[in-house]
C-alpha cells in the first residue's frame, strides 16, 4: 500500500509525529482498522468503490457507503448484521466488551482484529484482500489463495464438487471411525461412483486431504464465483435445473421450500426489494459462517428478477 512513499512521508501525511510505518511493518504496533483506510485513500487507493464491489451495488451497506458515512461502522454492521454480543462473542472468541465497544463506535478495532472479524463473520477474507493487494503475492495469503483458485475452477468445471466437498462437514461423517461414501451420498442424492470421483478431483486439487482416516478441507473458503460472468452464469443454471429436478420430486409433507410470487411492482419498490434480497443473502451467510454440527447439505436458490429484462428480441 506505501507503494514509492517513503516511511517517514507516509507517517507525516497521516498526521504523526514519528515513523509509525516503520513500526507497522515491523509488526511492533498495528493500526486501528480506520487508520489502514485513510492510508489508502490517501494513496488514491479507490477504497469506496472497490467496497461497493464487495459489498454489491444494492445493499444497505452499499447505500451507507455511497452517502459517505464512514466505512469503519458500515463495515462493521454489515458484517455482524442483527446477532448479539453474546452470540458474536462465542462465535468469533472476542470478549463480548470489545465488540459492544466496537460496535457503539468507542472503540475502533486493530486491522488483524477487523479481518479476523471478517473472516469469522463472512468467510470472505480473501476477497477483502483482493481489494487491495493480489493475495497470491503475498507470503500469509498465498497458500489459501492457491487452495480458493483451485476451488474456485472444480466449482465451474464440476458444481457437484463444492456439494461434496461441504458434505464432509456433516456431522455424521466427521463422527464416522472410517470413510463412509455410501453416507455422503446419501445425503447429496449422488451415487457412492459420483461422490468417490468428486472427492479424487478435490484431492487432485489440493482442497482436501485424508486425516485420521476421513476426507477433511484443507482450509474452510468461500469462493468468489462472480469474477467470470459466463461461468457463474452456468454455475447459477446449473443449480437452478438442480432445484428443478428435485421440485418435480417434491411429495407433500417435505420441508424443502420452493416458493415464487408474480406481482406488478414500481420501480422505486423493486430497488427496496433488490436491497432486502441482498441483505436476507448476507444474513443467510453469516448464519452459515457460525453454523456447527451440521445434519444436511443445503443449496439455497434465490431470483428476483423482471420479466422485460432479458428476454429475446
């Protein structure tokens, strides 16, 4: 981030007396999470943009972000979302204290305390430090960047793999003395071939590896798929025919949810509902990101769309 500048410019142009930099680099001290953001704007970083890219052009945190309120707080809101101190504190392991402080603005957090943060709340941490700097160039990001582009490519080329991959979290499998893919497909609606040559790809990739006898993920991601649009295209289609096949299958009683509604709707109102659409998906994550002990693997599938868009000429 300080590029050319030298230490000493850079700590006197944001407003020290000393080579805080210097200090910073060396991990002797570490900046509150504001400071890191002023540092980046000040080298004509585009910080405000590349959040609305994070973040999603419709959501609430992205209307905040657009009026100028400051980013810290935004950040902070968006990603702690409804859940208590008490809930976060168990969650992330911070003491419920420093997060109701952090959260009424008494306090700002460190830059490791907000990633750590990000990372426990979000599971988008890679992400975030794309923004500013290519994780694949730097020493503590490296490998996981490796493991998410691997990822990342068994998710456009084979969908089924990321399925297989988060059903080895199942708390079934994980309490199981030996692998069990009879399980696994069980629980995915695969056959034991299908899941077998799922996880020999994963392997092959470096995203798993056998521990104490079972199937384990190298390091717990979430991937960015949005970065290809033709590709996240076919991944959402391929999911969506998923959701199709299972519907056809549906017999009363089930509690899988498969629900539309056709309405006529201003376009005012339809942006309202583009920003709760965008934020019931972040809540649903933040869910996931604290989430233990699961029972099944779940897709959730969610369009909001108009029927004059995209249609053939």
């Amino acid at each position: 981030m300080r590029g050319s500048m030298s230490q000493e410019r850079l700590s006197q142009r944001l407003g020290y007396g000393s080579n805080v930099l210097y200090l910073w680099e060396r991990q002797r001290r570490l900046p509150a999470v504001g400071v890191f953001f002023r540092m980046a704007e000040l080298r004509r970083h585009p910080l405000r943009q590349a959040l609305l890219g994070f973040l999603g052009p419709t959501a609430a945190a992205s209307e905040a972000i657009r009026a100028g309120e400051d980013i810290v707080p935004v950040l902070l809101r968006w990603m702690v979302g409804e859940q208590s101190n008490v809930e976060l504190a168990q969650h992330t392991g911070f003491d419920r204290t420093t997060l109701a402080r952090w959260r009424s603005g008494k306090t700002e957090p460190r830059l490791p305390d907000f990633l750590a943060l990000l990372d426990q709340t979000t599971l988008r941490l890679l992400e975030f430090v794309a923004l500013f700097a290519d994780p694949a160039e730097l020493d503590v990001t490296r490998e996981a960047h490796a493991v998410a582009a691997q990822r990342q490519r068994l998710a456009y080329e084979l969908p089924w793999s990321s399925a297989v991959l988060h059903a080895l979290d199942l708390a079934a499998y994980r309490r199981s003395p030996r692998h069990r893919p009879q399980l696994l497909a069980e629980h995915l609606g695969l056959t034991v071939t299908e899941v077998e040559a799922h996880l020999a790809q994963l392997a092959e990739a470096g995203v798993i590896e056998k521990r104490d006898g079972l199937w384990r993920e190298v390091r717990a991601l979430s991937i960015e798929t949005r970065t290809d649009f033709a590709k996240n295209r076919a991944l959402k289609s391929h999911w969506a025919a998923v959701a199709g096949e299972r519907l056809s299958r549906l017999q009363p009683g089930q509690k899988n949810l498969f629900s539309y509604n056709v309405f006529a709707i201003s376009s005012a109102d339809l942006e309202q509902l583009r920003a709760l659409h965008v934020d019931y998906y972040q809540r649903v994550r933040q869910v996931v990101a604290r989430a233990t002990d699961a029972d099944h693997v779940v897709v959730m599938n969610a369009q909001l769309f108009t029927l004059d868009e995209g249609r053939e000429p």
